[in-house]
C-alpha cells in the first residue's frame, strides 16, 4: 500500500464499521465496542493523512484508476485533511460519550451504523475533487442525518425533522440543477478542471448565475443569512449526542463546500460574489446573535450561535486575503472543538433536570463543578476571551479585516462577540449560578450512575475542553497549519496540477463563445 | 392477498424469477441487466410470495435476515474496492481473471462482479426490509 491509498481510509473504514454494525445489529454491547473501535480507527487514519499532507502536500487518487477529469478523483489538501482530523476527533467524543447517553433501543435501532454511515458521508465530501462526487456525499449524509434525527419517533423530533428535510431538500435540488448548468456549460465536474475552464469562460454572466446558484445550495446547508431558519428548527429535538454532531461537522461541511467553491472555482469576479459573501457574513452574525439572546433553552440557544459563528467563517472567506482566509481555518477548527463540547455538556444538564429550560435548573455550580469548569472554559472560548483558542480565532479575522480596510464588518465581528458573551454569561447565570429551584426535578444525579457511565459522559468534554486550552496555549502552531493551510487555497495552480498533472484536457465548448459575440 | 391461483403460481414462478434475476444479475456487465435490478426482480418474487403466504413465510424462504444480506452486500462492495489496495494499485480498480472450466470454458470474472453482488444483496436486502416492515404492519 502507498501514501496514496491513506486517503481512502477515512471514508472506506467508516464503511467496514458500519458493514460489522449492521451484522451485529441484535446485540447492544457489540453495537457499541464496533462504535467506539470504529470511531477510534478512523481518527487514527484521519490523523495519519493530516501528518502525510503536511509532509508530502497533495495526496491525490484516481479512484478505479481512471485519470482526471474522466474518473472521480479524491484530493487531499491540508483543509481537507484538517476537516478529516477534525471529523475523526468529533465523531470519537461523540461515540464515547453517547455510551452512557443514548438509550438502548435507540442503539438496536441503528444509531452506531448511522452515526459511521454520517461520518461517510462528511469524510467524502471533504476528500472528493469532482463536483457531482460531493453532491452524492451530501445525499449519504443527509439520509443518515434524515433518520438520525427522528430517530427514537418523539413528536416534537418529527416536527423538526420535517423542517430540516423540506429544506435541505430544496437546497439539494438548487444543487442538482447547478451541476447541470455548470456541466452544461463547461463539460466537465472535476473541479480542477473547472476551475482552470472557468478561468477563461468567455461569458460572464452565466458564471455568475452559477457561482449564485452554488451560493444558494451551499448556503442553505451552511445556515447562512436569510437561509438558515431549519437549524434552529431542528437541533434541539434529537438525542443530544445526535445534535452534538449534527452542530459540529454538518454545517461545517457546507462551509467546507463554500470555501473550495470561492476559493478554487469562482474567483474571477471578486469584486461581486466576494462583497456579497461579505454582507452575508455580516447578516449571519448579526441575527444569529440576535436569534440567541431570545432564547430561554440551552441547546436553542446554541444553536442560533452555531448560525452566528458561520459568520466568521464566511467573513474571512469573503475578504479572500492570506490572513482572513487563515483566519476562517483557524475559527473552523476552534469553532467545531467548542460547539460540539457545549452541546455535549448541555446534554448532561438536560439529562440531569430532564429538561434544558433556563427557568427549571440552576445550582450545578455548587453540585457539579467539574461540568462547570468544562462549560466555563468552552463558553470563554466562543466568546474570545483570551487565552482561549477563540480568542486567537478572532484575533486573526479581525486583523484581517483591518488589513483589509472592511470596517463595517470588523465592528460587526466585535459587536457579535461581545452580544455571544452576554449570551453564555446568561445559561452560566441561569444554569450554574444561580441556586436551583427547591421543587426542581433534580433526578437521576450522576452519583447514583456507574463510574464508568460518569467517565463516558464527562470524559470527551474534559477532553474537548483541554483540546479549546491547548489550541490557545498552541496557538502558534495551529497558526502556522491555518497560514499554511490559506496560502494553499489561494495557490490554485497547486491544486490543479496536482490533480491534472498532464495539463488541461479538451476546450470550452464553442458555443458558448459564439453566444456571447453575438 | 386471498387468490387461490397467484398462491399456487408462485410457488413455480419464485424459483424461475429467482433464475431469471442471476440471468439479469450476470448479463449486467455488457448488456442491460446488471445487480440493481436482478436484486429487484429477486426481491419482487419474494414480495409476490411474501403477499401471498405471509411475511413469516417468505422470511423463512429467504433463510438470511434483510439486515444481513445488505450488510454482506455492502461488504463485498468494499471489498471489490479495497482489494487492489493490496496490489499497489488505487481504490475500486477492476482487477481481472480468467478462469478455465470444465463445461463453461473460459470464465472471464474480477472485483466489478463482486461489486455488483454487492449492490444485488443491498437492493434484495433493503426492499425486503421495506416489504416486510409493511406487510408486518
């Protein structure tokens, strides 16, 4: 085997997870042993492409050895492999903590299979270089997600799963339907070949229309600004571990998506797609924040910051500088470590007071300090308080976007920072801090469970909380990958020849051109 | 489903359409057919059957749980795909042989037609899991 054949790896063994899962289905215990096992593998693997790319670049390979642009082809670059290692980390805290937090007949339902089935699907869509490739990704991880949010059948889950279908549904057909204008009009999906087709397309407005419709597609899975409404819809009716992935990679992906789209394939007309990256930056953040401060419920209120932090992310992007786009990486990897970590925590509470309602619970400072020290280091983090890993995050975009003579987007950014630390204050106050109410129904108290069932719960958000600390005591190096890792999305030479190693293949289609000279 | 004849005939229809889905399945890799809809056509004959005689009935005719023929179906996919891995060659290359036989000549078999069992077991398995879950109702 070769250096090459590690890039499967992280989208095969999730695979050969789910295959023994699903053989094993009847039996609980095996269920979660392969879960675990499985997740574990696939973040060891995940953790080897991050070390191959840093040291050898771009790993391509020509699945079925079929060449560029005709076979499909799989590029790791150092964002992919980052997003890899970083899908590896979430789905292993995931599975360790949902052993003591989903509940047994979910398990024989098929949460574990699901869950590698989801990982699939996020790995591939990181990994692949051919457009209609990542639209069958998205699909995989959709239809995991479709069941992994009903799963368990409790009324108000369907009610946001209906929401989340219909919409991700919509934003999928915007999908298809550019993918076919795109092939249409270029001849092909590989998206190196792409990017160097568009270059010299002869009609501007049809590129236009596409990088749009990609907008649209990528946005709506992005949860940006105005297309965001199903997430907090949705996210804080399945089982916690469930939304505690869902909130760490699947947005995620769609940024993902959004920075190859803007980076690689729509750069020729900076001047339009990029300020209107920009605004929707600024929206995104603004009500996002807003959405947040009106909520009264631990996971709601997470998750319209999961819509306001895409705006960072879309910010630094739509500056399209070194430092903005390092920026943007940076914020990534902060962003999914801490929003995973809050949602796991909040489930712990909810778990403690069967209900997540600010008003119900309150006084675990006193009766769990551990679990208030791990929520008081992440909420910092998102925050941006120094010395934490967000701090450093936003430190960076915002040197951006003064770099980059952006005001308007930069006291934005602030504002938005100090509104997310009003909000944390608040579910610290409320939850915490306050004493709990005497007739509050404080079951099931962690004392009473197994000290393994207490390990499983608290120990990937000890772990996560240390992994926010040491991304800001690092903070150099974690620069340095996100430097690293900007400078290459702005070399698209590299990417191209690394894919197309022999040059590009046929020509734009002459009817396009004719088109435009009439 | 209370039809006296449907109920006789299938018991001679499953294995001929049974038959006809490996004709289907093993006819895919240069003419139409292929592993998607033999496993239709095999699943549709145990749908009929299934209509006719009960859902535990057909399960006892199938032998292997739903379940497990798509997970087995999903691991002979992987791996077709894996397999070249360990001749240094990418992910999912056809890797080729011929094999002579008495009686059938040359047989001209490789990984693509692991592959392709694989999506046969996965779509024989997923519509049972469909046709049972309903039926069972």
């Amino acid at each position: 085997m070769n250096a090459q054949a590690v890039v499967i790896l992280p989208i095969a063994l999730p695979l050969a997870t789910m295959v023994m899962l699903l053989l094993s289905l009847k039996s609980v215990p095996a269920q979660k042993l392969i879960g675990v096992v499985g997740s574990t593998l696939l973040l060891l693997s995940a953790a080897t492409l991050a070390w191959l790319v840093d040291r050898d670049g771009i790993l391509v390979l020509q699945a079925g050895n079929w060449p560029a642009p005709f076979g499909i082809t799989l590029v790791a670059d150092r964002l992919s492999s980052i997003m890899v290692l970083l899908a590896g980390l979430m789905v292993f805290a995931v599975s360790v903590y949902s052993l003591a937090s989903v509940n047994d007949s979910r398990v024989s339902f098929g949460f574990h299979p699901l869950i590698q089935l989801l990982l699939m699907g996020v790995c591939g869509a990181f990994l692949t270089g051919d457009l209609f490739n990542l639209y069958v990704w998205f699909e995989v991880m959709l239809i995991a997600s479709f069941v992994l949010l009903t799963l368990g059948g409790e009324r108000r889950q369907l009610e946001g799963a209906i929401k989340y279908v219909t919409l991700n549904l919509i934003s999928s057909a915007v999908f298809l339907a550019a993918i076919g204008v795109i092939y249409a009009a270029t001849g092909t999906l590989n998206m190196a070949d792409l990017a160097l087709k568009l270059r010299s397309f002869p009609d501007e407005g049809t590129v236009s229309v596409l990088s749009m419709l990609f907008l649209i597609a990528f946005g709506t899975k992005a949860a940006v600004f105005p297309l965001f409404f199903w997430l907090p819809a949705s996210y804080h009716t399945p089982p916690v571990a469930v939304s505690a992935i869902f909130a760490g990679l699947l947005t995620k992906v769609g940024v993902y998506s959004l920075i190859r789209a803007f980076t690689l394939l729509f750069v020729t007309d900076l001047e339009f797609t990029h300020n209107l990256l920009l605004l929707i930056a600024g929206l995104t953040m603004v009500t996002g924040v807003l959405g947040a401060m009106a909520q009264n419920e631990v996971r709601r209120i997470l998750s319209f910051h999961i819509v306001s932090q895409i705006g960072y992310m879309v910010m630094g992007l739509a500056l399209f500088t070194p430092l903005a786009l390092a920026g943007t990486v940076f914020y990534i990897i902060h962003h999914i470590v801490v929003k995973t970590n809050l949602f796991l925590i909040g489930g712990v509470v909810e778990q403690r007071f069967r209900t997540g309602r600010l008003d119900r619970i309150g006084g675990l400072y006193r009766s769990a300090p551990v679990l208030a020290t791990v929520f008081f280091l992440s909420a910092m983090s998102l925050a941006g308080i120094p010395p934490l890993s967000g701090f450093f995050a936003k430190l960076t975009l915002i040197r951006g976007g003064l770099e980059a003579e952006r005001y308007a987007i930069v006291v934005a950014a602030l504002v938005v920072s100090l509104l997310t630390l009003f909000s944390m204050t608040k579910i610290w106050n409320e939850a915490f801090w306050k004493p709990a109410r005497e007739d509050a129904v404080t079951n099931v108290s962690p004392r009473r469970r197994s000290r393994i069932g207490r390990a499983c719960l608290y120990g990937p958000t000890i772990l996560l909380a240390s992994i926010t600390v040491g991304i800001g005591v690092m903070a150099g190096p974690v620069m340095n990958a996100s430097m690293a890792t900007a400078e290459q999305l702005l070399d698209q030479n590299a990417y191209i020849n690394a894919v197309l190693p022999d040059g590009p293949t046929g020509q734009v289609p002459a009817v396009s051109s004719e088109r435009t000279s009439q | 489903m209370d039809s006296v004849i449907l109920k006789t005939a299938i018991r001679f229809l499953l294995p001929l359409l049974l038959l006809a889905s490996v004709f289907l399945f093993l006819r895919g890799h240069n003419e139409p057919g292929g592993g998607f809809v033999g496993g239709l056509l095999a699943s549709g004959a145990i749908a009929l059957y299934a209509m006719t005689h009960g859902a535990a009935a057909a399960r006892q005719v199938v032998r292997v749980p739903p379940r497990i023929l798509i997970g087995s179906g999903l691991l002979f996919a992987l791996v077709s795909g894996v397999a070249p891995l360990f001749v240094g060659r990418p992910f999912l290359t056809g890797l080729w042989t011929t094999i002579t036989t008495e009686g059938l000549g040359k047989l001209h078999i490789g990984t693509p037609l692991l592959f392709d069992l694989g999506v046969y077991c996965v779509v024989t398995g997923v519509t049972l899991v469909f046709v049972f879950s309903l039926l069972e109702e």
